[in-house]
C-alpha cells in the first residue's frame, strides 16, 4: 500500500473535532408556582427576583468526523447556519422562560432554565443538524456546564481565585539540592501567586429546579473549605498539611480535591475535576473519578505483555 497522497486528498478520511463559538445574550428567572416567594428566595436568592435578569452566553459546540476531499470535517457555513437557525435566533435578546416549550413551568414536566438545563436542550436542537462530540455553554466566565449527550446528566464548572504565597524545597534537603530540583522557587522567602482555581461537578440535572446541585452551597464549601482557608496565607508556614508537603500547583490541587470530595457528596453532586491555574504558563489538573496513572500503567503492561 502506497503512503503518499495527492496533495488535494491529503488526511481525507481521517477523524477531527472541531469546534464553534457562537454568543447570545438572555434573560431568566427561577421561579417555581408551586412554591411560595419565600420558598423560592430560600432555594435560588435573588435569581428568583421578578422579573428576572440577564446573562451574556457563550456556546461551545465541538463536533467530530472524518475530513472530507476539501480538507474540512463539515462546510462551516452549514455548521453556522445551524447553529444561528436552531439556537441563536430563538433565544437572543428573549426571556428564556418563555422561549421554548421545555421551560413552561406551568406543566408538570417544565424545568426551570439553568445553564445546565438549557446546554442539554440546546443539544437536543442540534443533534440532528450535527455531529455533536460535546456543548460547554458559560453564563459567565465564572460559571459552565458541559454536556455530552448523556440523557440527564451533565458537568457543571464554577471558577473562583485566591492569592497566596509558597516555596517550593524539601525539608531533608540541602540548598543545593532544592535548588536543582526546584529552580528559583526553592528561595529562601517564596514567592506568590494568583491561583484560579475551576471546581468541575458531575451529576444528574434536577427535572424541575433545572440544576444538577445546590450552587449557592457548592460556592459555600468552596468558599468556607479552600477559599477562606489558603487566600492571603504563606501555605508552608500557615497551612498544616503543607508544612510536611511540598505545595506544588499539583499538591495544591490534590489538597483540594482531597477537602472537597466528600462535601460535594454530601449535596448530591460528584467532585469530577480540580484545575488550579498558577500562572498563565502552568496549571494542574486532577481527574478525581479516575485514576490516569493507573490506565498509564495498564497501557505500559499491556505493551509489555505484547512484545513478549
Ligand atoms: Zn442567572
Ligand atoms: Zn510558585
């Protein structure tokens, strides 16, 4: 078999994700007729405050396939058309609410539209005009879901920050040493950064309420569990985990994951991912339900096995 292509043929036939960014800006409210106003302020604050306010959405939609002849996974044009026909017109400058049937909170089987709810009907729109791998839609740079077209359940991301200060070195150590291994950040008086910190849940989308956990108290453990613990602290000095373990971006995001999986547990969601960003030019990220040094590991075997 030949494995030269003419140039005009060149990767036909081979997979590709590609991805879209569309924009839209809307409003809604969460607001639940079977409740009453105090109820409803208890359960969603001032999200159930009349008549509603807004959001400046943005929509990722990855596809996936094979390129065809012309280079491409599918004609852009289609995939824009599609994508303005069946989402952007409908609900641009609307009352999210009111727009599509599903949000008719009226019936009995209406759901109010949170970003997670509204990613998974969106979906729903487009799956017949697209190959759709995944949709992320962010409310705000803030807050995302992502959605893969597993029936009810969905991903939802909250953002937040903290400031502190470290330094990298092993106690039973020389300089010398520390330095070696650490460069610069094994100085003697540390150093600081401006962590970002994304908190990724797993969890099945509420049919009613539209969210896949409480977020006012996932934003509360994050806040009381991590938040207020480290920001503004020296982590080797005032935090006690870190005064046998070296706080590397990585050990940062395991302590956090570590802190944060049961309490999330604990209001029906699973802690799905941790990533800390230390600097524009290094983050960390831990898969909490899955261990990727175990199907490292697992590939290395099997390699093995197959070349005895
Ligand atoms: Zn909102
Ligand atoms: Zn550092």
């Amino acid at each position: 078999m030949s494995l030269t292509h003419s140039k005009s043929d060149h990767g036909k036939g081979r997979e590709c994700v590609i991805t879209r960014r569309a924009s839209f800006s809307a409003s809604h409210r969460y607001w639940l007729p079977e409740k009453n106003p105090e109820e409803n302020f208890a359960l969603f604050g001032k999200c159930s405050l009349a008549p509603g306010h807004g959001h400046n959405y943005e929509l990722i939609v990855s596809m996936g396939g094979e390129l065809d002849t012309y280079g491409m996974v599918l004609n852009l044009s289609d995939v824009k058309y599609s994508i303005k026909e069946k989402v952007i017109d409908p609900l641009d400058f609307r009352f999210l609410n009111e727009v599509w049937p599903e949000f008719d909170i009226a019936k009995d089987n209406g759901i109010l539209p949170t970003t997670e709810a509204l990613v998974r009907i969106i979906w729903n729109r487009l799956k017949n005009d697209l190959p759709l791998t995944s949709l992320r839609l962010y409310e705000s740079p803030n807050l995302w879901a992502d959605y893969y077209g597993k029936k009810m359940e969905a991903l939802l991301t909250v953002q937040t920050h903290f400031n502190a200060a470290h330094r990298l070195a092993k106690d039973d150590l020389p300089l010398s040493e520390n330095k070696k291994i650490y460069g610069k950040c094994a100085r003697i008086n540390g150093h600081g950064h401006n962590y970002f910190l994304d908190v990724t849940v797993r969890g099945r989308i509420d049919p009613r309420t539209g969210m896949i956990c409480d977020l006012p108290s996932l934003q509360t453990i994050i806040d009381d569990l991590i938040i207020e613990q480290l920001d503004h602290t020296f982590l080797n000095k005032d935090i006690e985990y870190f005064k046998n373990c070296v706080p590397t971006c990585e050990n940062i995001a395991l302590y956090i994951s570590d802190k944060l999986s049961n309490p999330i547990k604990n209001i029906g969601a699973t802690l799905h991912k941790v990533r800390l960003q230390e600097s524009p030019n290094n983050a960390a990220e831990i898969y909490v339900e899955q261990s990727l040094t175990n199907s490292l590991q697992i590939k290395l075997e099997n390699s093995l096995v197959n070349q005895i």
